[in-house]
C-alpha cells in the first residue's frame, strides 16, 4: 500500500431525483461552497467549452488548502474534476450519473496522491467523516427544490 496514495468509491441511489438535476447540482462547482462545509471558494476562472478552470479553497480549522482544479463536464453523464497543485501530486475525483425506474444513482471514484505523509495521514483519519458530510450534502442539494438550470 502507498501511504501517500488514498482511494475511495462511493454510491447514491437517488429515487425520485432526475438525472438532469443531479447533474445540475454537481457541475455547479461555484455553488460547492454553499453547502460543502470545508470548502470557502470555488471560482471558474476559465471556460474552454466542456473543460473549466476553477481556483478553489477548503478550510479545515485553522488549515487551508488553496489549489487549481480542472473540471471535465460529460453533460448530463458526470464530470471528472482534477488537480497536480495544492496538497495532492494528484486528484482525481470522477463521478457518473446513470438514470433508473425511478430516478437515478451517482456513483464516484476518488484518488488522492499526496505530496506530503502527515498530510495523507490526516487525510486517511478524516476522510470517512469528510466524506459522509460531503454526500450527505450533496444529497439533500439534489433534493431540495428544482435547481435552475
């Protein structure tokens, strides 16, 4: 195993939830800070079509990590975000949209290379929490009332 190297998958089954909207909810990547409670900032500072250019900021207590982030939009389908700057060699956080009877499932994939081991060794002690809060988040956005397009 590599210490500096994290890697989760993840899995939501979102009955009544159309898959348009939680493609919505998850290309609005300058909303992120209005309901992912680490993140303060996340700003497209450029846009060449399907592929946008975002500076972010997460906070966790007195510790911010301020990176650049490259989103690759599938609409409709999912987008795949990633980073080589900040606290990480390299992230990649993928998320796909399938639609069902009743709604639909958004599953992720999530690869942390970091740079520094006390980082990655935060990281593997906080992840699950982080990551419980961060879909659970995403979840009830999904689910509040109709997003505008």
């Amino acid at each position: 195993m590599n210490p500096l190297l994290l890697r989760r998958g993840w899995r939501m089954r979102l009955p009544g939830v159309e898959p348009a909207r939680a493609y919505r909810v998850i290309s609005d990547v300058e909303a992120y800070p209005n309901f992912l409670t680490a993140m303060t900032e996340a700003r497209v500072v450029e846009r060449q079509g399907d592929r946008w250019f975002v500076d972010n900021c997460f906070a966790i207590g007195p510790i911010e990590f301020r990176f650049r982030s490259q989103a690759d939009l599938r609409p409709t389908q999912g987008l795949t975000i990633s980073s080589d700057d900040g606290p990480w060699r390299r992230m990649t956080l993928d998320w796909r949209i399938a639609a069902t009877c009743d709604g639909c499932v958004v599953e992720g994939d999530t690869e942390l290379h970091f740079r520094s081991l006390r980082v990655a060794a935060l990281a593997r002690i906080a992840w699950p929490e982080i990551e419980r809060r961060v879909l659970g988040a995403l979840e009830r956005r999904m689910r509040e009332a109709e997003i505008s397009p």
